[in-house]
C-alpha cells in the first residue's frame, strides 16, 4: 500500500521537513522551499541481497584508460582527462563560458573517439551550429539535438551510443512522471539521478551543465554536488578576459589544480604560462604592490598583490578584500597592530590579488603584510623581489611547503630576490643565480622587503 506525503525541500541547502517554513531552519534562507509530493511503499520484509561484501583485497582493480579533450588546461582539472562513467557537473555564471568549454571539448572527442552528443533545452540545434562554426568546433560526429524531456534523452543515448554526452543545462530537463515544474529541486535531482545511472551502466561520461543562484552557488539543491563525480566551477569576471576553471569536487584527481583560459572570439584559449599573464600588466615603482608564488595544485603561479591603505573619512575604518580571505586579512592587520607596531585601526584597507585568482594558502600572508607595510610607509618593494610566508600571532614567519618550486618559478620570470622563512633556507640553498633571505619575523621581512626599520 503506497503512502502519500506531501514534503517541503530547501532550494539553498537541501533540508527536508513536512510542513512548511518560511524561514529554512538549516541554512536560514526565507521562501526557499520548495513542495514534493512523495509517495513511499510500505515494506513487507527484508530482501535477499543480490550480491555479498567482498574483501577489499580480493575486488579487481579497475584501471580505464582515460578519454583525453584535447583541451590541456581541462584535463588538467580532470585529473588527466575524462573517466568513462564519470558524471561532472559544470557551473559559473551566465556569460562565463561554460557552453563554451562544453561545445570545444565535445567537437574534440568527437573527432578523435567517436560520436558525441550534445542535447540543449535552451537554444535551437541552429543556434548550435552557428556558435560551433564562430568556435571552429564543427565535426561530422558531433550530433546535437534540442530536447527538454529526459525519457526522449535518454532514448538518444542508447541509439546513438556516444562517447560523450553534453547536457545544457540541467535546470531545463524534467521528466515527464513527475508532477513539478523543470528546475525544481525534485526534477533537477530525480534527473541527475537517471542520467548517473545511465553513466554508471553504460560506461559513458556525461557532463551537465547547472547554472548558479545570486550567491554563486549551484542552483537547485546542493544535493547535486553529491550526486555527481566531480564538479567544476568557472570563475571570473565577464568584462575580463581570463577565466579559471577550478575543481571544487573531483573522485578520480586532485581538487587544487586549475586551468587557466581566455576568451576571446575563437572561444577559449588556454594560458600554458599564467604567470606571465598575471605580472603582465604589473606596475613598476609604486608601493603597496608585492609578488607572491602560489601554489595551485602541482603548478606554482605568480601573483601580484596590491595594497592600498588611506586615512578613514569615518568612524569604521573600511575593510575590502578580492581574491584574498577577508578573515586572513582582519588577523595580519591584528598582528601587524600589536606585533609590529604599525597603527592600522584608523586606515581604510583594501587588498586585490590582481587577475582574478583566488588565493586561499597561507604561504601568501608576509606577501600581504609587506603589501599592507609598503602602502602604509609609501615605501615601493624592489620590483625583482618575491615575498613568501606564513605568519603566526605572535609575529613569527613559518615555513611554507614546496618553497624551492616557487623560487624556480620566479626564476623562470627575471626574479632573483626572495625573502622567505628561515626554516626553508636550507632545502633552497643550492638554487644558483638568486639572492635568498631568510627571516624569523615579521620586523625582519620589513626591513629586507623595504630598507627601513618599521
């Protein structure tokens, strides 16, 4: 006997309940759910399993040799290309590119593995066409079809057998048994769900395409990060032209690699040296503007940071961060307060990691503070000069991973001061040609970055 309930779904977060709230009581957004009307079968007892555990030891290892884009920067975040069966989910904000990168990798893989299909629900097969001829993305076994309803989806994919399949965009798909509207938390779920099953049975990779709410998350439930096998999201500005693709989920890689393009009017080309690309347009001579080297997965990058700190017109001094951690940034200005002696409290601050990238490594601290020290004093930092460290409350500067490849890295560019921590001195000493300090403090940094006592 089939039992009817009606139940409310958070569009935010996901959260179940059975009566309606205005306000979500797991992540405290207002109207967000959103009505399912669910139907549950009572069991009449317990199965007999199809199949038994198994020893991990005794379980063959499966090794599948990956289907490779074409595009470097993309297999890239991958982890070395598509799994066969993988499910991924592509977001970012309209106008990003996401369509972009989806049409280019299918005309690859369609003229190097085989059929691929590409299903929008939101433009014509002509408008397809027109976009792939601009991108030079047409291929003879590239097959593109306009298809809302899942059930006609999935009848494509078991004629057609492809070797990679596109859905743009899932927000737009609906299966027809399902009362509720497409977009809906319901159907985007219960169709990511049949279109994994498909992937698993049929060992083809899918990618869908999701778009994103005003706070930049993954519109629908966030249930779909969970679903899938990996999730990929674009970032950047539309009125710039570099994007970077970042893995926030992956199964089958590492979640710190990223893959760095730019749009132009052949799609996206990829940057092979980011570096390069972010130090371009670097301003020689002027304070608050020092060089950092991250580290994004394997691959260090080159980073400018710009500080601007200026007298506060008000009460509340203003404090603005982009592509930084704005808590990271409230405890440097803390210790810079306390531990260095550096009156910070009546200065508005406002700290920019130019080109776009987000920097989330501690390693980037002394760069930050040196930044902040430079704007403050109006002190420029030697252009030839890259800073790295972590800082500690107390005013010290640790060590940071992988100190010898970001020194390489800056090497490659013309670079040949670095202040580092000391604790790195010695698995960096043998690299020729390069001037390396090592410093203890947040005092020492200062008067090396900039010549003076602070």
């Amino acid at each position: 006997m089939a039992k009817i309930r009606t139940r409310f779904i958070c569009t935010e977060c996901g959260h179940e309940e059975f009566k309606w709230y205005g306000r979500c009581p797991g992540c405290g957004t207002w109207n967000s759910f959103s009505e399912e009307i669910n139907t549950k079968k009572t069991k009449s007892g317990l199965k007999q399993p199809v199949s038994q555990p198994l020893s991990i030891t005794k379980v063959s290892d499966i090794s599948e040799e990956r289907v490779i884009t074409g595009i470097a920067e993309l297999d890239r975040v991958l982890g070395g290309g598509i799994v066969p069966g993988s499910l991924v989910l592509i977001g970012g904000d309209p106008g990003i590119g996401k369509s972009t990168i989806a049409i280019q990798a299918a005309s690859v893989v369609a003229k190097e593995r085989g059929i691929t299909l590409y299903v929008t629900a939101e433009e014509s097969v002509r408008q397809i066409k027109m976009r792939a001829a601009r991108l030079g993305a047409v291929a003879e076994k590239l097959f593109v079809a306009a298809e809302t309803s899942l059930e006609q989806i999935l009848i494509y994919i078991q004629s057609l057998s492809p070797k990679l399949v596109i859905i743009d965009s899932i927000q737009t798909i609906f299966r027809e048994e399902i009362p509720s509207a497409p977009g809906s938390v319901v159907q985007v779920r219960e169709c990511t769900y049949s279109l994994m099953q498909e992937a698993k049975t049929r060992n083809v990779p899918v990618f869908i395409v999701g778009h994103v709410t005003k706070e930049g998350s993954i519109a629908g439930p966030r249930v779909l990060e969970h679903i899938v096998d990996a999730v990929l999201y674009f970032e950047g500005e539309r009125n710039h032209s570099f994007r970077i693709l970042r893995a926030v989920k992956n199964r089958f890689g590492s979640t710190n690699e990223i893959g760095v393009f730019e749009m132009g009017d052949q799609g996206l080309a990829e940057v092979t040296n980011p570096s390069q690309i972010f130090l371009a347009e670097r301003p020689t001579g002027v304070s608050g503007s020092v060089v950092i080297a991250g580290i994004e997965g394997t691959r260090p990058v080159l980073v400018e940071i710009q500080a601007l700190v200026s007298a506060s017109s008000f009460g509340n001094p203003r404090r603005m961060t982009s592509g930084v951690d704005y808590n990271r940034l409230n405890l440097i200005l803390a210790v810079l307060e306390k531990r260095v002696g550096l009156h910070l409290g009546s200065q508005d601050t406002y700290v920019n990691a130019a080109g776009g990238v987000k920097l989330d490594e501690p390693a980037v601290d002394l760069g930050i503070a040196v930044a902040l020290a430079s704007s403050f004093r109006d002190i420029p930092v030697e252009p030839s000069t890259i800073v790295l460290g972590e800082i500690g409350l107390t005013g010290e500067v640790r060590a940071i991973s992988q100190a010898a490849k970001r020194i390489h890295e800056g090497t490659k560019l013309g670079f040949c001061n670095f202040v580092i921590p000391v604790a790195n001195c010695t698995q960096c000493k043998d690299i020729p040609g390069v001037n390396i300090v090592g410093v203890k403090t947040v005092n020492e940094a200062f008067e090396t970055a900039l010549g003076v006592k602070i």
